[in-house]
DNA sequence: ACTATATTTCTAGATATTTAGAAATAATAT
DNA sequence: ATATTATTTCTAAATATCTAGAAATATAGT
C-alpha cells in the first residue's frame, strides 16, 4: 500500500459511522455481518449506511458478499494489518527514537 | 482516546498533504521541523500548510513551539502509539481470530 | 524607524462529504 | 402474479474541506 492508498484508507476509517461500523465488524468475527444487521446494531438509516460502506469497500477495508436477498460485509484484517505495518514503520521509525521513548 | 477522539485523529492522517507531513516530521525526528522548512521540503503554500498543521495540532498530532520567529512542529509519538495501540486492540481483537488468519 | 523574514489570519471559490427520503432493483415467499 | 424483504441508486440540501492569494502580525536585524 502506497502514500496515497494509506491516506485514503485512513480518511475511510477517520469518519465516526465508518469507524463504529469497522469496530462492529471486526467484532462481529470473520464471517462478518449483513447490511441489516450492522444497521439495526448501530442505527443509521438504510441509504447512509448503503453509502459508508460501498466507500470502506471501495479502499479495500471491507468485502461485501452477495448470498440470496442479503449482502454480507466482512472486514479485510489484512488491509488494516497493512494499514498499521506502515504507520508502524513509516511513522515511527523502527520503534522509538527520542531519549524519552520510555515515558510514552 | 475514545471513538471520536480516533476517528477525529484518523482523519487528519487520511489527507495526502497532512499525511505527508507528518511522515516528514517523524523522519526529522523528536526535534521536529520549522513550518518554513517543512514548506520548502514539501512545497505546499504557506497558508495552505499552516491550514493544516493547525488541524494536526488541534487533535493532538502535532505540538507546535514558538522560538522567536520561527515554529517549530514536532511529532507527537505518543499519539500515534496510541491511535496504532487502538486499532490494534479495537479492530484486530489481540492478533488474530479466524481459523483462516494465516491466509490473510 | 525601516526592512526582511516567518508565519498566520482573512477571504472566497471550488470541490467533496454527509445525510436521508423516495424510488428502484433483486430475490424469496405466498 | 403479488407481496415482502434486503439493499441500492437517485436526488438534493446542508455542511465541511481544500486551496491559495492578499493582508496582517510578530520578531529580529540594520
């Protein structure tokens, strides 16, 4: 993942609804959730939360499955991996670096 | 930091420009980097730079020193140790929870 | 006092996001 | 065929972000 592909991803995940719907998948398992359920859990109307997520999916944070009438969401845990990997070594350089590293 | 407080934080890193300079602040390392040189390294425009480093400031990404004329911006580590130690513990739950997770 | 330097604040236009109702689509059940 | 359910697409208004020139502020040097 790219500069530009960490920012877009993480301008996904920096927006209250899409973090809440991100947490509520990932806690939801592998298998994930339906459309319906992260909606009835988190309450946004139908077209908002319709809106959220074709955007995560779009950056790749999460798959949505077809099966019959319901689409089923997942969240790509390798993606964040990915996502924090680079904040990790880009941004922090290795682990720390100042004197003071110990009191952070 | 709580939900907000992340999605808050999140999203300042999810904008190329901001994303930029922070990478650059960490790479100058505890000490940090004046605005004028972070503007010259990243030609950006002097008001459209300070636009964003004070939105990095204002959720915590940054701190800025003034010496004598020149501001100084320096990297908050901690923060993002935070943010990382966040989606770590919120969204991957531990490591990993699908029998599948070595494919990921 | 005057000039140069560093950075911000003001301003405003262009663009993007967020929100959600209403209508549309698709699949299953009756 | 019709109704029901799950979800999307259309649409539009409200709000926020991004961008950058111009003017303002603050500090230091001459």
């Amino acid at each position: 993942m790219d500069h530009e592909g960490v920012a877009a991803s993480l301008a996904e995940l920096g927006n209250t609804h899409r973090l809440a719907v991100f947490r509520f998948l990932v806690k939801a398992g592998h298998h994930g959730a339906s459309v319906g359920e992260i909606q009835k859990a988190l309450d946004i109307p139908a077209s908002t939360l319709s809106h959220h997520l074709a955007r995560m999916a779009r950056v790749g944070l999460i798959k949505q499955e077809k099966h019959s009438r319901t689409i089923v969401c997942i969240p790509n845990y390798h993606h964040l991996q990915n996502l924090i990997g680079f904040l990790q070594a880009e941004c922090c350089m290795g682990e720390n670096m100042a004197p003071d590293a110990a009191s952070l």
